[in-house]
C-alpha cells in the first residue's frame, strides 16, 4: 500500500516542476493565455503546494515567520487593491514559490532524495532546448515578443526559463558529484544553455550566473579547511566547462551577434527615455512615495498590495507595471512588509551558520558544495529581483526548494555522526 507521502514525494521531485514547465510552453499554443485551463492548472498545484507545505509537513514550526508573513500579505491585498483579482493572481504565484522552501526542507531530508530533486534541474535543461526546437521548428509561442527579424525564436519559456536554468548551471558541481556517470550529458547541457542565456541578452541573467559562479568558488576555495584535493578536482571541472563552452560558442555566434544589435538600441534608448529601464527610477519614486506619505499607514503597510500597473509614482509610467521585487514589496506592504521579508531571509542565512559550527565539514565534498551553493543561490536570488522574479513560479520554486533542501543537509548534520554516503 503507498503511502500518502510517497505520493507527496514522487509529486515534488519528478512532476510539479516539469507540469508547470510544459504548462508555460503550450500556453498561446494549445490555449489562450489566462484561459480556463490556466486556471485549473495552477489551482491544482496551488492545492499540492498547500497540502505539502501545510498539512504533510512536519516542520511547520520552523517556518512559521514564512506563513506569518503570507498571511499578513494576503490581508494586505484583500484590504489594499483595487483590482483584487490582477492581486490574487500575483500573490498565488508568489505563495507557490515561497512555499517550496518548508516543503524542500520537509521533503529533501536526506542526499538520496536531494539527488532525486536535482534530476529535475537535468530535465529542466533538456525541456529548454526542447522549447527552443518547437519554437523555430513549428513557430510556436512568441507570447513574450522577444523576437528579431532574423534571429530565432525563444518560445513562451523566456525569463522564467532562464533563471531556473541559471540556478541548475551554477549547481553545476553538485551534479557532477551526485550524477558521476551522466558527466558529459551534464556538463555539454550546461554549457549550451550557459551560451544560450548570452543569446536571450537579458542582462540581468547574465549578470546572475556570473556572479553565481563566482560565489559559488569563492566560498568554496576560501573555506578554511578546503583540501586541496577538492579544490583541483573543481578546477577541473571549471576547465571542462569553459573548453566546452567554447566549442559550442561558434554555433551561436551568429544569433549573439543579432541579438546584441537588437538590444544594443534598447539600451541606448535607456539615456533618452527612462521609461524603456525604469527599474532604478521606479524604486526612486516608490521610496519617495511609501517613505513621505501623508498617512501613517501608507508608510508602515504601503498601498495597492500586488497591484502593480498604473498604480505607483503619480501615474508618471502610465500602465507600466512595477518590474522591480524591492520596488514591489516596499509598495505593497511598506516598511513593515520590508522588515519582515528581510528577516525570513536573513534567518535563513544565520541558521545555516550556527548548523554548519555545529558539526564537522567532515570528508565530504558535498558538505563544501552545498554550504557553498546555499550563498551562490541566495546572491542569485537577491540580484534577479532587481528585474523581478517572486511571481515567476518555475524559477522560484527550484529556488526555495533547493534553498530547503540545503538547510535540511546542514540539520541532519547535528544529529549524526557517522559519513553520509551519496
């Protein structure tokens, strides 16, 4: 007889991710954007979600301040927003992503069932390149309309696609520790979506999985008891990629070529009109506003929470949505939503501090990569929301549930002594 939490398992690890994945490539495909079966897919997962996270977790207790805070940010918007629906939608995205990080503490509680995870970080690769061959093959979905004349098409899995697959490259040794006999299948997946983030030109991206790999080899190198036998074998590996990278980089020098002139007239466009990249400014602006306003409660709580178009900096970007995270949260849910954001994630790094002094880094590499990875993926984290990631639920969810996973390696770390075995 299976049990309920084999279900829960099998459900997270090989399906909620790759649903949501083939959902964003068929929509405008097989069904219009925002359409009943919208609707029923992301009711389904929100059900899952909630079920995993609430009633099938037994560490509520530890996260208490993440479901204090959805709460207080769902009565935020059911007492702020005038467009209470454009709010809900907004907010159940973000409520997905969220709450992978108790379910990913909860369910990836030891390095077998962390392995099982990052098999979807494999799969997620291979659907990239599967979405970028019905797009250019079959002219299916341009819904982001981030399409050049003579370039390829993206498909619908644009940003959300892109982040996630910058999280599974910089956990890139990770994989190769757990999958020692998929290395090459790896490292030529990583290497051809690593090119193919430089083709999209979405600057932010780039910048993120830049500096996640070099977060990653710095607090990897600069532990204080790395063995040098680890450090060489990351060497290696960091040699490997970038030789492959280089092989595959003719292949799409071309489309880099196209895509940067396309874009380069964007960004030039930033000095003329600030509205083409307003994301500093409209932090400016909604800092101006939440920070001078003429009610107490506009400064501590915000205003039109998750309701994001039209409804900030005296209407001076028109029906210009808030694209900034930071931006957003000051706006939604004022100094009070700030402070509280802040904490939960500042909480989450001292934990991971006081658990790693608490035991003995041990023989294991893994230990290394994952206390590692913990900061690479938060620094990725923090920088993607400055273009504005928390309702993109693909690359949120892998985030948390990663960011869980991590934690929960540390925490059963404190209760045994003996060599975990991968």
């Amino acid at each position: 007889m299976v049990k309920q939490g084999n279900f829960v398992d099998r459900m997270f690890f090989r399906y909620y991710l790759i649903i949501y994945y083939l959902y964003m490539m068929s929509v405008n495909v097989f069904f219009p954007k925002g359409g009943p079966v919208g609707y029923v897919v992301n009711g389904i997962l929100l059900l899952f979600i909630l079920y995993a996270s609430v009633v099938r977790n037994k560490y509520n207790s530890k996260f208490i301040l993440v479901y204090l805070y959805l709460l207080f940010t769902l009565l935020l918007v059911i007492f702020q927003s005038s467009n209470l629906l454009y709010s809900i939608t907004n907010y159940i995205k973000y409520t997905m992503g969220l709450l992978c990080l108790p379910i990913g503490f909860n369910l990836l509680s030891s390095v077998r069932k962390l392995k099982e995870f990052q098999k979807t970080g494999i799969i997620l690769l291979v659907l990239y390149l599967i979405n970028l061959v019905l797009a250019n093959v079959f002219n299916w979905g341009d819904y982001y309309g981030y399409r050049v004349e003579r370039g390829m098409d993206i498909g619908n899995v644009f940003a959300d696609g892109l982040y996630a697959n910058a999280y599974v490259i910089v956990s890139l040794f990770l994989l190769l520790l757990l999958f020692p006999n998929k290395k090459r299948l790896i490292i030529l997946l990583s290497a051809i979506n690593f090119i193919l983030i430089f083709v999209n030109m979405k600057r932010t991206v780039i910048l993120v999985v830049i500096m996640g790999l070099v977060v990653y080899l710095l607090f990897f190198f600069f532990s204080s008891r790395t063995k040098f036998k680890f450090a060489k074998t990351q060497l290696k590996y960091v040699l490997i990629f970038l030789l492959i990278t280089l092989f595959v980089l003719p292949f799409f020098y071309d489309e880099i070529q196209l895509r940067f002139e396309d874009r380069e007239r964007t960004f030039q466009q930033t000095d003329e009109d600030i509205t083409n990249e307003g994301r500093i400014a409209e932090l400016f602006y909604i800092s101006d506003e939440i920070v001078n306003a003429d009610k107490i409660s506009t400064l501590l709580l915000g205003k039109e929470t998750l309701n994001f178009v039209g409804t900030y900096a005296e209407g001076r970007f028109g029906e210009r949505q808030i694209h900034g995270d930071f931006a957003k949260i000051l706006h939604g849910t004022g100094v009070i939503g700030v402070l509280i954001w802040l904490f939960v994630h500042l909480f989450l790094v001292v934990w991971i501090i006081r658990m790693k002094r608490k035991v003995a880094f041990g023989p294991e590499l893994l230990s290394y990569i994952i206390f590692s990875l913990f900061f690479a993926f938060l620094t990725m984290y923090l920088l993607s929301m400055l273009s504005g990631v928390r309702e993109l639920v693909l690359s949120s969810s892998y985030f948390y549930a990663s960011i869980g996973g991590f934690l929960r390696y540390f925490y059963n770390r404190q209760f045994t002594s003996r060599k975990l075995i991968v």
